[in-house]
C-alpha cells in the first residue's frame, strides 16, 4: 500500500514512517524546503514537496495513496505569533483532510495529544471520554491540538474516514528536536541537581506508539480518539527509572511552581523579548505543569492491541541514543543501557 506521513522528519512520525517501510509499503513524506533529501531518501521514503500552510501543494503529496497519517504539527509552547500555532495545527489539518477527500484517500489517521482532555479530578484517569473545552487547556499549542482534533473528527464521514489518536508523552530514539520528554532525558545526562516542577505524566515507548498509529489505520473505528499511552508517573518518577536505566547517580531538586514561573518570566524577558529567540523555560511550558493527566489507556489496548512495551527500556534507549549523536558529552553509558537503533515491530 502507498501512504503519505505527515511530519515524517519529526519524531512520532519518524518512526511511523520506518514501521510502514518494515512492512513493506510505499512511504511518501511530506517537507517542506530546506530538508535533506538523501537522508529522507536513506529512510526509503519518498520527499515530496508540500506545506501545510498551501494548500495546493498538497494534492500532488495525496495523490494516490491508500492512507494519510497526520502527524506534522508545530508543537511549542513559545511563539512570536500564536496566530501560527492555529494556522498550522488547525488550518492545516483541513487542508491536509479536504485534499485528501478530494483524492479518494479512504483513511486518515490524525495525531492529537493527549494534552487535550479535561484534566481528571485527583485519584481519577482520564479516558477518551474526557472532553475539555480550549478555555480549559493552559496554552495556545494544547488549544490548536483540540481544535486540530475536532476539525479531523469533523471530517470523518462521506467517503472519508477519521481516526485519531492521543499519544502521551513518548520516549526513545530519534528525538531530534528534542520534545519536552527527550529534554527530561538530556537534563538527567547533563547535571547531578536537575531541578524538576512536580507534574503527574504518562510516558510510552514510541515504538508503541508508532504500533498504535498502524493499529488505528487498521481496526480503528471511524470518528473515534485512542490514548496511546503506557505508564501513569511523576517526574520524580522518570528519573528513578532514568537512574535505574542508565546506571547514572543524580539527585533531582524539586522545584516549586512559583519560582518555576519567575524564572520562566525572565528568560521569556531575556530570550524572547530582547534576544527575539526561544526561551529555554518558556512560560506555557510551566503553566502545562498544572494541567496533569493521568490516563486511563485500556481502549486502545483492546480495541487496537496496543503494545505495553517497558518504559524503563525506552528511557535507557532515549539515553543512549543521545550519547551516542553528541547532544551530552562526558557522559558513558553502561553496557546495559540500550542501543540508540530502536526497535521496529
């Protein structure tokens, strides 16, 4: 089968992209100017031209195909225009949608987060019935995400169907960017003290979550959400299960939220306004820490078969695979921590 990734450059849609190759179908990847060619070419995909910004550049990149994945986004939390945010993850998933109607594709699959849902009262876990409203959510990127999700489930029908998925936070190899979790990764490797903002989190495999996507191609039902998630924690959980993967001693400090959002204003202040460049600890990121989401992940196991791989394994792989491409230095890893290749079921 022949199917178009979205964000095949990033990180969940990296490894949706390699999954399909394994099993043998015809990937093409959206980019946009400016990406090496050959090392998409390296994947065994096939760069096609497209942003999500123009709409008639997508009808050549769907053209064809048996399915969409939908995974491109722009996902942060600091923006010199919020308006971008709404354009890309909103608008662009209609152009994404209504080209891939026009062009007879039968399936889309919608990457959404699980940052949308209404934030479960204390003890409790949310599941896809958690609906929230974009009041709710602490920033402007978990709002476009909700109305992204709400626009892709709109579409369903007609011809054309919609199936979304909410990934939690996942980890492994391949986080270029880094996502805030490979950033919790880079944190523990790079100091002894990391400091920490208390926050309940799921964390996964990204390998299941990739398995999810195909999964949710295959036997999701139509206008329907799946949480694709593995382990309920906190942050001072993560890094008991970091210490225990890599071997490495730290002593994280936590840190209270007050104090999280004044150094937060300031470096808005610094990198933002005068240095006109993303702050390091930008302010939505800090304010995120106050929307926690425990979740309840058992429809997507049951209806999709979802992997429940261990989340120790894929923070050791995380790890390692960032030793191993130079983003930490001075750091060696044990032998038991894992290989930075990943793996593809």
């Amino acid at each position: 089968m022949k199917f178009l990734v979205t964000g095949a450059t990033g990180f969940i849609g990296g490894v949706v992209a390699r999954h399909l190759v394994v099993r043998g179908h015809e990937v093409r990847a959206l980019v946009r100017s400016g990406h090496d060619l050959d090392a998409i070419r390296a994947e065994g995909w096939i760069p096609v031209a497209g942003d999500l910004l123009d709409s008639a550049s997508l009808a050549p990149a769907v053209e064809g195909v048996d399915g969409v994945f939908h995974v491109a986004a722009l996902y942060t939390f600091w923006s010199r225009e919020s308006k971008l945010l709404y354009q890309v993850n909103v608008d662009g998933t209609r152009a994404v949608l209504d080209s891939a109607r026009h062009a007879g594709v039968r399936r889309v699959v919608y990457t959404s987060s699980v940052g949308v849902l209404r934030a479960p009262p204390a003890s409790e876990l949310a599941d896809e019935t958690f609906d929230a409203e974009p009041a709710q959510l602490p920033d402007h990127y978990h709002r476009s995400k909700l109305l992204g999700e709400r626009a892709a489930l709109a579409a369903n029908g007609s011809g054309l169907e919609v199936v979304a998925v909410n990934p939690t936070a996942p980890v492994g190899p391949g986080d270029v960017r880094p996502t805030p979790t490979g950033r919790i990764v880079l944190e523990f490797l790079k100091r002894r003290r990391p400091g920490y903002v208390d926050v309940d989190l799921n964390i996964v495999d990204v390998e299941d979550v990739a398995a999810g996507h195909l999964a949710a191609f295959e036997r999701g039902r139509p206008g329907e959400r799946y949480i694709l998630g593995g382990l309920n924690t906190d942050l001072a959980g993560v890094y008991k299960l970091l210490a225990r993967a890599t071997g490495l001693r730290r002593r994280p400090v936590r840190i209270p939220y007050s104090l999280a959002m004044a150094a937060a204003c300031a470096d808005e202040l610094f990198e933002g306004r005068l240095l006109r460049r993303q702050p390091y600890v930008p302010i939505n990121g800090v304010r995120a820490t106050r929307h926690p989401v425990h979740v309840d992940c058992s429809k997507a196991i049951r209806e999709l078969g979802l992997p429940q791989s261990s989340p120790e394994r894929a923070l050791g792989a995380a790890a390692a695979w960032f030793v191993d491409r130079g983003y930490v230095r001075d750091v060696s890893l044990p032998a038991t921590a894992q290989s930075g290749a990943g793996v593809t079921r």
